[in-house]
C-alpha cells in the first residue's frame, strides 16, 4: 500500500475515533452526548442556562430540569407565583426532552450544575441516581404529609424518602364509552368477558384494541395483562433476583394471552408496525374502541377529539374470583432536591409550595395530570374519571418494579417477538437467557 | 523564526481541539471500558478485561453485530450500485444534469431525524405510501408491514439510511469520474469496445479510489447510524434492528453500564478500522495510476 492510501486508511481510522469520544467525553463524570441529535423533538428544546449559583443581588438562583416540555407553561405560572411569595428565590427552568434527560440532563446532576430540584423516572434511572447518591434525603420533612402516603412509596429506599412522585398515573387502557353504551357492553369482569367484548367489537366493523405495538405499547399492555397472572408484587423482583422466570406459566400465560388477542384480530393489523401516534390516532377516530395505553394519554385524545367520552378499563385475565387487581397505578414525575445543590433550603420550599393541594390542583387542571397531592381538587371529566380509581385495588406498575434496563427490555422484547410470530414458549426462553446472563454478572 | 516552523504555528489551534475533544474523550472512554462505572457515580473499580469478556457472550451484542453487519452490507451495496448509477448517467452531462445533481443531494442535507420521521411515515403499515402505491398497482401481496416485521425491518431502515446518503457518494464518483482522462475512455472506444468492456475495463478500474472512497464512508455511516434507528424502531421490534450504537446507548444510558458500553465502543472501532482496513485492501485503491 503507497503512502497516500496509508493515509487514508489512518484517516478513516481517526475518524472511526470520532464515534468512540461519543462515550468518552468526560467533565467530571458525564457519559457523553450521543444521543442528544436523535431526540424526536417531543418537548421544548433546552431554555436558558442555569448554574445553581446565588445571582446577582440577594436573589438565589435555583435550578429546576425535568423532561415534560409539555407542561412548561402550566410550571411557568406556577414558578411566577412562587417567586411571589419567595422574592429571594428565582426559578430557573429547563426541559430537557427525554432522551437527552436520559444523557445530558442526568450526567450534569452528577457536578450539581443544574438540577436543585430535579424530576427522574421511578425504576432503573431512580435505582441509578440513587445509587450515585445524588438525591437529599427528604424524610421527615413536613410537607411529606401533603400526599398520600401509599403514593410517594416508589421514591423511597432503605427507609429514606429520597425523591416525591408528583403524578399519578394509570398505566390501563382507555375505552371509548360511547362505543360501548352503543354495543350494550360494560367492562369485563374476566378473560372470558374480555375476548367476548372484543368479538363483539370486531363483528360490528370496529378494532377492539389500538395496540402500539412499535414503540410503548408493550411496555403498557403487560402490566395490567400480567398483574393477575402473577398477583405476587414483587414478582419482577424475584425474577432478578433468580427466585422466579419469566418460562413460568404466569408470563408463558401472559405472552400466549397477547398471542390469542393478536391472531384473534383483536389489535389492528399490523400493530408491530405502528407507533404511539397511529394507534392513538385510530382511538381518537374512533375506529378503535381501545386503546392500550393509559390515562395520560386521557387529555390529549379529548383535545384531539372533543366529543370523546371515555374511560378506564384494565384486561381481567383470569377468572373473576381470582382477580387480585383490578388495576395498574404509577407515580413517577419523582421529585427529588439534588444532593449537590448549593441552595437545598430553597429547593425544599419549591418542592414545599407545588405540594400545596391548590398549586397541585392548578397543574393538575392546566396539564390534565393527576396528582399524588391529597384533597385535589380536578375540574375536567378526565382527571374526575382518573380520581374515581384511587378507591379501586390497583398495583404499582410491575414494569418499574424491574431495576436492570436489560432485564426490562427483554421482557418487553419478548413480546414483540410474540407478535412476530414466535411461540410464547421460545420468546420467554430467549427472554430468559438474557435475564440469567444479567443475573450472572 | 523560519517561516516553515511559522506555518506549523497554525496548526497548533486545530490539533489542541483535535486532542481536547477528540482525543482525550477517546482515551478516557478505553480507560472506563477496564471499569465498572455506572455513568453517574462518583466512584467506580478497576475490573481489567472483564467487560471485554462480558462482550463475547452478551446474547444482545452478538444480536447487534449480526444485526449491523447485516445493515452494513445491505447499505454498502444499495448505496454503492445506485450512486454509481446515478453518477455514470450524470457525467454524461445532458440537459437537466445540474438540476438532478441538486435533486439527489436533497436528502443528505436533511436531519437523520427528520429522514427518521418521513421513513417511518412511508412505511407506516396502513396510512404509508409505500404500501398505498403497492395497493394502487395491483401489487397488494407485496405490501409488508415494514418495519414491524422482525425479518424485515433492518432492510427497511437500511434502505432508509441509503436514500439519505446517496447524494453524497454520488458527488465522489462524479469526481472520480471527471478525474479519468477522457483519451483513454476515447482510445478504448476506438479499439472497439463496446459500453460494458469499457466501463469494466478502463473506467472502473480507474474509479478504484473513489469507489474505495465510498465503500469506506458508506461503511462507516452504516455504523454510526444511531439516530435514523433510533428513531425508526428504537432497535426494535424485538431486538431485530438493535445494531451497535443502539446497544452502546442502551447500555450507557438505559442500563448505566458505561464500563460495558465503553468497551462495546472500542470492539466497534476497532471493527470499522478493520473493515475499512480490508476493503482498501480488496478494492487495492492506492494501485491506480495513470
């Protein structure tokens, strides 16, 4: 080979350097910002900068960063109110959209140069942050007693309430009520009922079920499908910690019941092709009675369609006298106060005034968001049908009981691998593989 | 100072960017694949080659490499063949060359993002026009439901990644094509070859450095396509488009294994290196002269 083609060789080599540095960067700990250019653009791009420190004058400066650019103008309102009442304080928000809070946003957590009070996901990334030590302990902090206590479990660890999950959410399906008062049909009270209604459905020319297959559908679908197969809480933790497999007949059930509702043309064709969008949009149409995915999707669908009536429902998979739950919750938005924070007073009375039931109530009624704030008042149809299910028996989310993100995706995987024509057999087998090998680390 | 070590001062701004943001952040991503970091916490130990060997029997990595040398090749050739076609039918010049020249290089200019979103919208099972104008032909049996189908999603993708980029290549092989002295394609001719003996036997050859060019390049955008996947299937449907830099972001930012994400990222470079190394080779670029 002459010298240029060497050269050549060793500039694409370099240039193959330029894909490793995208996990090497490295200031002070931050992993790297691959994936900031893939983000879809769901929420607001980045506002303004925010370094944590006291500003000019007596004002301090506090840094607030979630992922819901949906909601900024609902925290906007609310920020300006509390800077009323806190003429000291100055809130700085930024949104980050979630793939970059997954990147960016939490590796900047980790110096403490934004994110005085900051919002994470409950499960892996929560178990990560916690892990690094970036959350204050916020036990016995007086504000605690303004949510519901059985609602803020998913932030607390080792006896300590680290982070405050601030919206309740019902990871069920929403029904088309108008359809079902048409067709004479109630809520199924067990599997049999349920692939009866969806039958009934099929026959009068309507998908039963929009099922985003592609994209968070089977991340959804799975809770409630399998909260009664295997009723036992910690059932995902015991499959990481090795006492449990996902060969079992309870997830076996649960895949061969996904299977039965695909080949039975109870989801829309192709439903491993389409996307949260598609199949919302086939339920916001109402083609679709159904839609597998839960109650925060309950505001958008009525913007989108305001003559929609709709409800919740969750597949009762089992015979009615062995049904446990008669649903699935989560509580996530967890806010925490970052353990780095220059100002953690200040942060606390942020986290302090949007736990007051009327500041709760305005964000609640402005994002049509439930709360785990207590005494909320709602004033939308939505968030009064989403209320009605804080008396019923539900369970917190099993997906989120699941702390490796492997062992999660596998789990999820497998059910696309279902739909995809594999026998639920060897899609939990393959599941499980992946699971062993992770326990095996 | 002599004016030749003057010039050398120039470079000084250029290389201390290269080593701070290039370099450096390399070194350091081969020194966290020798550790267990999580990617946020403040310490972390030392465990030498184990990442390394975790790689060798990782069920989603293996799956990621069969699955991006799949893509690699379906890219390399699609990309290659219709971007040499296009070039050949452009450097024959004619009316309207300059303007189907813009109209190819179009989709590169595009976002991996934006090209993301329209693909996933042309495929889109029921709404997409791929299947609509499958349907209006007569060609109903050949709908698919594209990227949903585990068999045939990284094709789909790959076809995607191709349409973005084939503006590009073609502008190379223009270049390369315009760089052949044209008495030796007119003395071929006037031997007696006919359109193909020409093209095999003088053209082709002579466009070896372009088309290692390409070859390479398209090898490497193969590897780096993280966010057209991303946003086309996120690696899915299960695990059938999950191609290396989707198992490196997965781990790094989903799993908080950034040990392990750090050493799936040096196998990665050390691949490409690799297979660029070898289609050099193959394609024997620096043997042509003139």
């Amino acid at each position: 080979m002459n010298k240029i083609g060497r050269l050549n060789v060793f500039a694409f080599i370099l240039a193959t350097l330029l894909l490793l540095s995208a996990c090497g960067s490295n200031t002070g700990g931050n992993g790297g910002n691959a994936a900031a250019d893939a983000s879809p653009g769901s929420a607001s791009p980045a506002q303004g900068g925010s370094s944590g420190e006291a500003s000019a004058g007596d004002k301090v400066k506090i840094s607030f960063i979630h992922w819901r650019g949906e909601d900024a103008e609902a925290f906007d309102s609310i920020i300006q109110k509390f800077e009323q009442e806190h003429p000291n304080i100055q809130v700085e928000t930024q949104v980050f959209p979630s793939e970059q809070y997954q990147t960016v946003a939490q590796a900047k957590l980790s110096d403490g140069s934004v994110g005085d009070v900051f919002a994470s996901f409950p499960g892996a990334q929560f178990e990560a942050l916690a892990k690094a030590g970036l959350y204050t302990d916020l036990s016995g902090e007086s504000f605690l007693a303004n949510f519901t206590d059985t609602l803020i479990e998913a932030g607390q660890k080792d006896g300590k309430q680290l982070a405050i999950p601030y919206q309740l959410v019902y990871n069920i399906p929403i029904y088309n009520a108008d359809i079902f008062e048409r067709y004479g049909l109630t809520p199924p009270k067990d599997w049999d009922g349920f692939l009866a209604m969806a039958e009934k459905l099929k026959s009068e020319g309507l998908i039963p079920i929009a099922f985003p297959g592609a994209d968070i559908g089977p991340g959804q679908f799975m809770n409630p499908m399998v909260m009664n197969n295997a009723p036992d809480p910690d059932i995902f933790v015991k499959l990481e910690a090795g006492e449990a497999k996902l060969t079992d007949e309870w997830w076996v059930k649960t895949l061969s019941q996904f299977k039965e509702l695909n080949d039975k043309g109870y989801f829309q064709p192709n439903a491993l092709g389409t996307k949260d969008q598609g199949a919302g949009a086939l339920f916001v149409q109402e083609k679709a009675a159904i839609l597998a995915t839960g109650s925060y999707q309950l505001a958008q669908n009525k913007k989108s369609n305001p003559n929609l009536k709709q409800k919740l429902l969750a597949p009762i998979t089992v015979p009615a006298d062995q049904a446990v739950y008669e649903g699935i919750h989560t509580t996530t938005f967890m806010l925490g106060v970052n353990a780095k924070s220059k100002h953690p007073e200040e942060a606390k009375a942020f986290i302090e005034f949007l736990s007051r039931k009327d500041i709760a109530g305005e964000y609640a009624n402005a994002t049509g968001q439930n709360v785990t704030v207590k005494d909320v008042e709602y004033s939308t149809e939505e968030l009064k049908t989403v209320a009605e299910w804080t008396t019923k028996k539900t369970r917190f989310q099993p997906r989120f009981t699941i702390k490796n993100g492997e062992v999660q995706k596998a789990v999820t995987n497998s059910i696309q691998a279902v739909l995809g024509g594999q026998s639920p057999e060897d899609a939990a087998k393959e599941a499980q593989a992946i699971v062993d090998q992770q326990l095996g680390k | 100072m002599k004016p030749g070590k003057k010039l050398l001062l120039f470079f000084l701004p250029g290389i201390a960017l290269y080593l701070a943001l290039f370099v450096y952040p390399t070194l350091t991503g081969i020194y966290y694949s020798f550790t267990d970091w999580d990617g946020l916490s403040p310490s972390y130990r030392y465990v030498g080659l184990d990442n390394y060997a975790g790689l060798t029997e990782h069920i989603v990595f293996r799956k990621a490499v069969g699955n991006n040398l799949k893509f690699m090749l379906a890219v390399v050739i699609a990309q290659t063949a219709v971007s040499l076609v296009l070039a050949l039918q452009l450097a024959r010049g004619g009316k309207g060359a300059a303007a189907l020249r813009a109209l190819y290089f179009v989709p590169t200019i595009l976002s991996s993002v934006s090209v993301g979103f329209i693909w996933t919208f042309l495929y889109d099972p029921s709404l997409g026009a791929i299947n609509g104008l499958l349907n209006a032909a007569g060609l109903s049996h050949w709908t698919q439901n594209w990227l949903g189908n585990v068999r045939f999603a990284i094709f789909a993708v790959a076809a995607a990644q191709a349409w973005a980029h084939i503006g590009q290549m073609v502008i190379l092989f223009v270049a390369g094509l315009q760089a052949i002295p044209s008495e030796l394609v007119e003395a071929a001719k006037l031997d007696g070859g006919n359109r193909w003996q020409v093209f095999a036997r003088v053209t082709w050859p002579l466009l070896a450095p372009a088309a290692a060019l390409v070859v390479s390049y398209t090898t490497i955008q193969s590897f780096k396509a993280f966010d057209l996947v991303f946003t086309m299937t996120n690696g899915g449907p299960a695990y059938s488009t999950e191609i290396l830099s989707t198992f490196i972001y997965s781990a790094a930012f989903a799993n908080y294994t950034f040990g392990l994400a750090s050493a799936a990222s040096v196998f990665f470079l050390a691949l490409v290196s690799l297979i660029t190394f070898l289609q050099f080779r193959v394609l024997r670029a620096d043997r042509v002269s003139y």
